[in-house]
C-alpha cells in the first residue's frame, strides 16, 4: 500500500491509481509470480526506484499486485515499463524506454509554462 498522505493524492482530479494483477501477465504459477515480482523490484529496490523516479508515479508492489500512484501520464510510463518487466523485457530495453518517456513528460510539463 502507499503512505496515508500519498494516497490522499487519489482525491485530487489529476491523480489516478493502476493496479495490475501480475496473475492476469504470468498465470497463476507462485514461483512466476515472485521471479517477475522480483525483476520488478530490482537488487535492493534499484528497478522500482528507477520506475519512480523517471515517471514520477509511486509504485507499491503488494501479494500478486502492483500499485501505480500518479498523474494520468505518469501512471501509464510506470504501467508500461512494470508490464515490460513482468513479460519477460530485458532491464536496458525498459530503462532506455522509461528514459524516453521521462523526457517526453518532462518537456510536456516544461512546455505547460510557456
């Protein structure tokens, strides 16, 4: 789950909550559960923070589910990098995908204030 004052983001308009069952992408086997659960985390939290940081989206990854926390555009970056990794997409090919769309938000939001 998220921190309290987090998802309290959830009641703003702009903000918006994806869950993705990783059952619904690997089956139901539990070990493919955990070894997709485990790329999406990375060695001490490095994929899951990276996810984070280029999309700006919070990500709890709880049981069989991910949670992705953030703006619309936000949500979907991080949703698509979490299903890359959990389908099998080596970590370069995502992390180079997620540097993409981290620059593609980034200059929608520098392109807001002019």
């Amino acid at each position: 789950g998220f921190n309290p004052r987090n998802a309290l983001k959830l009641c703003r308009d702009d903000y918006s909550l994806a869950v993705i069952n990783l059952e619904d992408i690997v089956g139901r086997s539990e070990k493919a559960v955990k070894r997709q659960k485990a790329r999406i985390i990375g060695r001490s939290g490095r994929t899951r923070r990276y996810i984070e940081e280029s999309t700006r989206a919070m990500v709890s990854i709880y049981g069989k589910s991910v949670a992705i926390l953030g703006t619309y555009e936000e949500v979907q970056a991080a949703k698509k990098g979490v299903i890359m990794l959990a389908t099998g997409v080596p970590h370069g090919v995502v992390y180079k995908v997620l540097q993409g769309k981290a620059r593609e938000l980034k200059e929608r939001r520098l392109s807001l204030w002019k």
